[in-house]
C-alpha cells in the first residue's frame, strides 16, 4: 500500500503524520520505506538524529517523477509512505499519482480548512488516472476540549472526503521524540499519543481495503 500525507499549507504536522505513520506499521512487522519529497527534507533529519537501528528506510526524493519510479524505488516492501511537499506543486502532483491513499492532516483552524481545498482538487484531478484512489483528512494537533476541536469536524464535512474517526492531540511528546529521531511509541509506549498514532493507522488500514 502506498500512502502520502499531503498539505499544500506548511506547519500542518505533514512529517509528524508520515513517521508516526511509518513507525506503526514498522512496528507491526511490515517492511516500510518513508520517501521524503519534501526539498526541506524533515524526514531525512528526523532519521539522521536517530541514535538507534532504523525502525524503517527513510530515503529523499525531491523529484516530481515519483509516480513513475516509485515500483522501483519500493521494491520489495509491504508499504510506502510519502512525507508530500509544503506546497501545491508538480511534486505533490506526482506524490498523489504514485499513490493508493492519500491522507490529508488538518489543525483545526479555519484557514487549515480553507487551504485543504487546494489538495482535494488535486485528488479529484488525478481520480481521471487512478478512479480508485482514496482520500482522507486526520485532523492534527488538536487541542483538547475546545470549541474549534469540535467544529473542525463540521467544517470538513463540506468538502467530499473521508474524515478518519481517530485525530492527533497536540502534545510535547511529538517534539521530544522528533528531535531524537524516535518514534512515540519509544518513548512512551502506553502513552496516549501512541494510542492516538495507533488507532489513526488501524483506521486508515481500514479504510484503505
């Protein structure tokens, strides 16, 4: 299965989502290769930090022929995850295209919403290639007990995409294993930011069949 996490407005926690993503299914046993087509390359700094053996290949390609090499480029593992480009480009173009799913993290503020518009065209774009691709929003770093937490839902519901059950709290645990190059899950294993991680993938594995 390949799935890229995309967002053409920055800050929305694309790379968060792509290793949090990646370290699940690593972590279940799968072999999963993290392409980081992002020219800032966060993922590619998140895996150079990291003290310990890779949970998981983490590899740059900042190129908008994706769709085009990534059979090759992911030979031989269960699944791809693509950390997508800050912008609407021909990169996020070619990231969509070379995907099965693509997963769409949105905080919840109104312009977070507003700029999620540009991406789901892109996906209806590329549906005249790929009819069977799917999309879904993951609300991210969502503030507990908030009245824009809640409304964010609502406010979604007006574009046609799937909206994951399961959303990511903003939490400090994210940044502190980030600037090791771990995962949530390494640093607290029963902690609810693995839990909130865990239950975003076994749902987007749902959907995805």
């Amino acid at each position: 299965m390949i799935f890229s996490v995309l967002n053409q407005k920055g800050g929305v926690g694309k790379t968060t989502i792509s290793v949090g993503l990646a370290a699940s299914l690593a972590h279940a046993g799968s072999r999963v290769l993290l392409v980081d087509t992002d020219p800032q390359g966060s993922a590619l700094d998140w895996a150079a930090a990291r003290q310990d053996e890779p949970l998981f290949t983490v590899v740059g390609f900042p190129r908008p022929s994706i769709h085009k090499e990534i059979s090759q480029i992911g030979k031989g593992y269960d699944h791809i995850v693509i950390d997508g480009p800050p912008r609407v480009t021909d990169l996020a173009r070619s990231a969509i295209m070379a995907s099965d799913v693509v997963l769409i993290p949105v905080q919840p503020s109104p312009y977070d919403i507003w700029a999620a518009e540009e991406v789901v065209k892109l996906v209806d774009e590329a549906r005249i290639y790929k009819e069977n691709l799917k999309s879904a929003f993951v609300v991210n770093r969502k503030i507990t007990n908030t009245a824009i937490g809640r409304d964010v839902r609502e406010a979604l519901s007006a574009y046609p995409v799937h909206v994951l059950a399961a959303s990511i709290t903003q939490r400090v645990v994210f940044a502190e294993a980030a600037a090791q190059g771990n995962a949530v899950f390494e640093i607290e294993p029963t902690g609810p930011a693995t839990a909130e991680i865990e239950a975003m993938v076994a749902e987007l594995l749902e959907y995805a069949k």
